[in-house]
C-alpha cells in the first residue's frame, strides 16, 4: 500500500505560528495595611521659672564718722591740687550732703571710685555743665560770671551754621583786645577757642570728665600741671594728663578713667 506523506503549511507570512498558550500569572496579592503605629503624645517639657531679678541692694549706711573723714580727705586734696581754697570745706560737706543719693551715695562710692564721686561733686559745685546741644548764650551766661572775677567778659558775634548735620558753627569771639574766630561742633571745641584768648593770662577752663553725653568745665588759674595729670581724685580731660595709654582708634595719648577721646571722639567702653 503505498504510502501517503502530507505537505506541511507554511504559516502566512506576518502571522506567527500559534504558540501554546502559557499559564497565566496569578495576581500578586496586595499586602494588608497596617495601621499606622499610634504615636505617643510628648510630654510637655517642665517650665523652668527664671529667678525674679532682684533690685539692687541700697548702699550701706555710713559708718559713725565716716562722712566726715571723707569730706576732709576729698576736700584737703582738692587744696593740694590747687582746685580750691581751705575754707571751702565747710559749703564741699554741703555739697556732699545732696550728692544724688544722698551722703550714703556718695559714701559707697567714695569707697569703690574717690575719683567719681570727687569729679562729679566738683563739677556740681565749682563747675557748670554743658547739654551735647547748647546755645551760645546759655554758655555765655556760665562763662561770663566766672571770668568777672578777674575783670574779664566774653563776647560772641556772628555766629553762623556751617553744617547743620555735622552740627558744625563758627563764631567770632572777643575778650579785651583779642578776637579769635573759633569753628566749634560741641562744648568741648568751643571752651578750646576760649582758652586760646586766656593762655596768657594762666586762666583756664578744665574740662571735668562726666561719664555721660554732657560735658562739665571748671575755671583754674595756674593750672597745677604736675599734680592735675594724677587722674585718682579728680579726673582733667586736656593733653597734660592724657598719660593713661593711647586711643585705639586714632593712637592718640587719652588719660586714665576717660570715656572718650579728644582728637577723635571714639568712646571707651
């Protein structure tokens, strides 16, 4: 019997031939979720009261005897440095005596800085001060009744702004015989131009350290030099007694105990 062999049929072209058909993948099971975990509530940390700030402690009350011994002390050296007469010392306990604060005040610090309690009484009582903005005639009338002492008046004319922001004047100023015309933005230049016309009648307005924004000048005759650059009961602000060091911002000589410095201004802290 002869035998029989079939063609084989190419598959069209484009159509491949038919795969057996593989067993599909099982979807993946989505995981269970899980509650998130519950989180503990922080404790609220302790609040540390801060200490309430205590007021300073008021000064300790003289001791029996002790304003006295100061008031002569202070007194008798003022005398030594030429600043006052002997028998002043009773009006200086006066002035002691209504010392901000009262005498206990000017007590404490006595004990802790003679040099201020000194200074700022001299300034109150022999001295006159100046406010950072002044007027002219308010200066004047400090000046004038000081210098009538010795026969002298100062005058002041045309005054004139040169720089209202740099609080910049001039002023022609005119004592006897002499004029001077003085460029001024504080006190402190001003009473400068003033010593230029007294120079050579050994008068002098000091200029008192004050601690503050004001300034404070007290009129010497003969200033005594070599005593006045000694700055630990009276503080004197002139280039005589800048021995204290140097200016860290312009290098000039600046004295013990000063605030500020008088070439440049710079203020110590």
């Amino acid at each position: 019997m002869p035998l029989r062999f079939w063609k084989k049929e190419k598959p069209e072209k484009g159509k491949p031939e038919a795969e057996s058909e593989k067993p599909k993948a099982k979807p993946k099971e989505k995981p269970a979720v899980q509650p998130a975990p519950i989180e503990k509530a922080e404790k609220p940390e302790p609040v540390v009261k801060k200490p309430e700030e205590k007021p300073a402690a008021p000064a300790a009350p003289p001791k029996p005897g002790e304003v006295e011994v100061f008031v002569s002390e202070a007194h008798a050296g003022l005398v030594d440095l030429g600043l006052t007469v002997a028998p002043t010392k009773a009006v200086f306990a006066k002035r002691v005596a209504v010392y901000p604060g009262g005498e206990a005040a000017f007590v404490a610090e006595y004990r802790s800085a003679p040099y201020k309690a000194v200074t700022r009484v001299l300034a109150d009582w022999l001295g006159f001060r100046v406010p950072e903005a002044f007027e002219l005639d308010a200066v004047l009338k400090e000046v004038n009744p000081r210098l009538s002492s010795f026969k002298l008046t100062l005058a002041a004319k045309d005054p004139t702004w040169l720089d209202q922001e740099l609080n910049l004047r001039k002023v022609k100023l005119i004592l006897a015989e002499q004029e001077k015309v003085v460029r001024f933005k504080d006190a402190r230049d001003f009473l400068k131009g003033v010593n230029d016309l007294l120079v050579g009648r050994k008068l002098a307005f000091l200029e008192l350290e004050t601690w503050a924004d004001d300034f404070a000048f007290l009129l010497v005759r003969d200033p005594r030099w070599d005593k006045l650059k000694n700055p630990e009961l009276v503080v004197i602000k002139a280039d005589q007694t800048a021995t204290g060091g140097e200016c860290g911002e312009c290098g000039a000589p600046v004295g013990k105990y000063w605030s500020d410095c008088l070439k440049c201004g710079a203020v110590f802290g």
